[in-house]
C-alpha cells in the first residue's frame, strides 16, 4: 500500500468512537481530490471549510431525513452537526409540508426560500470542523501525522498536489474502507438493523419505496365481510382512503414484510409517521400474524416468510430492539 495512503487507513481504522465527525471530514476530503486536475499548473490544492461542510450536512442530511441514524454513543446529547442538520430538515418539511424524504443532492433550498438557514448551518457546520475535527483527524496516540496542512484562520485545508492526486487515485478504496468504518460505528450507536445496507443505498441513491398494492390480496384474507378495517382504530376504511402503513417504521427496517404491515386510514398513517408503536399495537400485530397465517394458503412464499416471523417472534423482538 502506498505509504500516503497507509497513514489515512491507520488514521482511519484507529480513530475514536466518540462520534462518527471524522468520518464524514474524511469522507469530504476524498469527494473533493475527485475535482483535481491533473494538467493543473497549482502545486498546492486548496478546500475551503465551507466545501467541507456542505458535504458533511449532505452525508448527515441523507443518514437522518432516510433512517434517523444516531451518531454517537450519547442518546441525550447529540453531536451539534445533527443537531444543526435535524433543524434545517425539519424546517424544510415545515416549508414543504408533508412530504417523502427527499435527498440533499435534490433540494432547491433558494426555491423554497430557506437559502439563509441552509448558509448558516453550513457555517455552524463549518465552525466545527475548524475547532474540533481538522485537527484532531491527523492525531493519533501522540503522533501527528502530517497528510495535509491546515490555515484555520482562513479555513482552508492545503494539500501539495502529488498527495492529493493519490487521494483522487485511491479514492474508490477510502469510500469503501470509510463507510465501513462508519458502518461500524453506527452499528455501535444504533439498534436499527441493516445499517450496511442504508448506508451503502444512501451513497448509491439505490432508496426506493416500492408499491404495497402487491400485499393487498394477502391482507384481505382478515376480512370475511370484504369490508377493510383500519388497525388503530377499528373502523371501516373507505376505498379512497385505504393506506397500507409498517407497524415497526420503514425507517428503521427498511424492508417491506407482511409480518409488518397493516391497513389503516391515510390519514392515520401520515400522523404516526415515524413512531414507535404502542406495546398494546405489537400485541395486536402479533395476534393478527397468528390468524392471517392460518388463513393463507400453505404453498406461497409469503406464507413461509410470515411463518418464520411468527415462529421466530420478530415482531417483538425487532420492537423490543428499537426501544433499545
């Protein structure tokens, strides 16, 4: 390995857990040796803070408004990137409205008027990054390891450029061996399942919602009468305001199971949003898994799916855990 290269891994692969701040720094200064040009006649590469930071907030920005990912091993106290980051998202869904997430790569913040709040989380951002990251990324166990040069009063991070072209080189290698440290942080500070897979669907734009009408025959099977019932409240549900909603929040499994999904009112849906369920609604779900088994035909791959569920108890167990 090369040996410029050697110091980011050993940097990366030995830093504390205290919170995942430098590797999003890290992660931005490889995205950025992206735009270097090799015919360029500078000898020195040159990012500004605020380059850095807009990155960072698009790296946060996609990890919570998706999942909600906790950065840190602190439940009462978030990293003050989030808390700037979750101020900013939920000011764009006050100014949106109700809406599906959507990535940071595609908000218009000047269209919708929150280009002011945007520049001064990116400055807060930013103000971080110049107190307690830029320097602390290159300290390990005493020993500086000298992989760029920082001019904090002007907030500019300098590379000679033979180093940061090998940046650039070996970028595809930092991405991977940078999230995979994430990835293990993350799975530190976070009960929600599959974190490997939300963080590689985030960095390949690979998040879909897909359709749920391909449940709809398998949910019927509950109702005799034909006559579709909302879960939380019991009432009728009108054809034109059927929802199918995860009982246990997309956000956190990231999958769509029939052990998980119920009818209900659209309107019901959009308030629980991302909530964690009532211990008398797991209750509920499971009871209903037990009689919707029993009332599927034997030989479908929905059939075993729900029946390992059922047997393996996951509906409490999946809730249990998100409770943490």
């Amino acid at each position: 390995m090369d040996s410029y290269i050697k110091q980011w891994h050993d940097l990366i692969i030995n830093c504390n857990f205290d919170n995942t701040y430098k590797m999003a720094w890290s992660k931005a200064l490889v995205e950025l040796s992206l735009n270097i040009k090799e015919n360029s006649e500078e000898e020195t590469i040159a990012f500004d803070f605020s380059e850095i930071a807009k990155l960072c907030l698009k790296y946060y920005w996609n990890q919570t408004i998706y999942f909600d990912l906790i950065q840190s091993p602190s439940f009462k106290k978030q990293p003050e990137m989030m808390t700037s980051t979750k101020e900013l998202i939920k000011v764009f869904f006050k100014k949106k409205g109700k809406v599906q997430p959507i990535r940071f790569e595609r908000v218009d913040f000047p269209a919708l008027k929150l280009e002011k709040q945007y520049k001064e989380t990116v400055k807060k951002i930013a103000n971080i990054l110049k107190q307690d990251v830029c320097w602390r990324f290159k300290n390990l166990n005493g020993t500086t390891y000298e992989i760029y040069d920082l001019d904090s009063n002007r907030r500019i991070v300098h590379f000679n450029k033979h180093n940061g072209l090998k940046l650039k080189e070996h970028s595809d290698f930092l991405f991977t061996f940078i999230n995979y440290r994430w990835t293990q942080m993350l799975e530190g500070f976070n009960y929600s399942p599959r974190i490997s897979r939300k963080v590689r669907a985030i960095d390949e734009d690979n998040i879909k919602r897909s359709s749920l009408k391909k449940f709809h025959k398998n949910l019927d099977l509950m109702f005799e009468d034909g006559q579709r019932k909302c879960f939380y409240c019991d009432e009728v549900i009108d054809d034109t305001d059927v929802s199918v909603d995860h009982v246990i929040p997309w956000s956190y499994m990231f999958s769509d199971d029939l052990w998980n999904l119920v009818y209900c009112h659209r309107g019901e849906n959009s308030t629980k949003s991302n909530r964690l369920p009532l211990e008398e609604d797991i209750i509920r779900l499971e009871n209903r898994n037990v009689l919707l088994l029993d009332r599927m035909e034997s030989k479908s791959r929905d059939y075993d799916q729900l029946k390992i569920a059922v047997e393996k108890d996951y509906v409490k167990k999946f809730w249990t855990s998100f409770k943490g």
